[in-house]
C-alpha cells in the first residue's frame, strides 16, 4: 500500500524548473533514497512533501490526504516529520526544550512534566540525553542533525524526510547513524532520504529515485539503478563515466 504518491509534481523559481514532472510513490515501511547531484532538485521536492513550498503543478497524496495545498504544520500533524540540508535548531532553547516544541505539532500535545520525561528519551536515543539542558546554539554542527532528528521523532510521524542526515559523520558515527535508521524502519517508520553517502544508501534503501536537472532519470531497485551507466555519467559527468 503507497503511504506517500507523487503526480506530476513541477516547480519553477523564475526561468528555472527545479523539479519537473516528478512521479514517484512510496510504500509503508519502506526506505526509498532520493538521489542526485548537486542542483538535481532533491531538496526543493522535499521542501514540496513537507509544505515549505507549494507546487506550480502536480499532487502530493500522503496516507489519502491530498497535502500540496497544505501549510506545513497541518502536514506534520497528518504525520510527516522532517531534518534540513541546512540544520535547523531553536538556538535559545536548551536541548530538551526543542524536542518538546516538536511534541506540540502532534495530534496529541505533550506538555510539563510528561513532555520532559518523553524529550529525555528521544535525546537518549540519538545519544544527546547527557546535554539535554545546554543551549542548542552551543551544540557541534553534529550534535545539532541529532537534535533535528529528535525533535521530528517528537512528532510520532509515520513519514519521516531526511535531508543529508548523514552527511559528515565520521565512519564510527556514520555506522551509528545507519543502525538509528534501520531501527526506525524495524519499529514502522517510512523513511525517505536525500544523501550522497553512497555506503549508507546501499545499507538503508530498498529503493531509489535518481533525478537530474528536475526530472526523474531512474528508479529501482538500490545496486541496479546505481550501476546505470546514466545515473553514472549524472554523478560524474561524460569524461568520468
């Protein structure tokens, strides 16, 4: 059963299609890799998903709601959790104040007591429970993609988009990094995931949707649509190819 389909998704900033005719759909419980080079339109199609930008053409259905005319705290309410290329904390708050700010964009709000109790949790769990009371604006650029990813598990989503998550982690974090995600998909999440670490591409995605210059250039099956001599020749370009 598709949790998430794709129709004919467009959007143009002036002269420039960033993402045109994009057509994919996405199964509970799977974890699907959108993937692409730099300027391909990864992240403007997950800023579609996720409402932070409204589509010029094309349907966004997640679990039988149509969403692309939606604001983005009704999306996270019907489920859909995020992390950002560009890493985005409440600097002000302490740790476990920015995951209790997700709990109030669920259906069912967390507050006082319950809500600290259930952000200790989660920041244990992405292994920042021992900073729970430090500023988020005096966290690593590392520790902060851990409390992104805290503060959207916060919302109990059933889709979860993560944007370069991975991204700069050394191998040992990278391998913790990988083992959080397949622990998520073993307990129900629907994963989709923007990444260019191709190790953790290949551990984590049953699937994957390519895209360049807007369009879809392929998909399928994980090693298969990565040994594509176009998807190559996307990546690395003619003479690398």
């Amino acid at each position: 059963m598709s949790m998430l389909k794709i129709k004919g998704l467009q959007k143009s900033f002036g002269g420039l299609r960033a993402v045109d005719g994009l057509d994919f759909e996405v199964s509970r419980g799977e974890v699907v890799g959108l993937l692409g080079p730099n300027g391909s339109g990864k992240t403007t199609a997950m800023n579609l998903i996720s409402g932070a930008l409204r589509p010029n053409a094309g349907e966004i259905i997640f679990d039988s709601h149509r969403i692309d005319c939606l604001p983005p705290h009704r999306i996270a309410r019907l489920g859909v959790a995020r992390t950002f290329q560009l890493v985005k904390v409440l600097g002000s708050m302490s740790c476990s104040e920015n995951v209790q700010a997700g709990m109030a964009f669920r259906p069912q709000h967390a507050f006082g007591a319950a809500a600290r109790e259930e952000a200790l949790m989660l920041l244990e769990r992405v292994g920042l429970r021992h900073r729970a009371h430090v500023a988020a604006s005096d966290l690593t650029y590392i520790d902060q993609k851990r409390l992104e990813l805290a503060r959207a598990l916060a919302l109990r989503p059933q889709l979860l988009l993560l944007d370069e998550w991975l991204a700069g982690l050394n191998p040992s974090e990278l391998r913790e990094g990988i083992a959080l995600i397949l622990d998520l998909r073993a307990q129900g999440l629907t994963v989709v995931l923007v990444e260019h670490v191709m190790d953790a591409v290949r551990a984590l995605c049953d699937r994957c949707i390519v895209m360049s210059a807007g369009i879809k250039l392929a998909e399928g099956k994980t090693n298969a649509v990565l040994a594509r001599e176009d998807v190559i020749t996307a990546y690395l370009g003619v003479d690398h190819a």
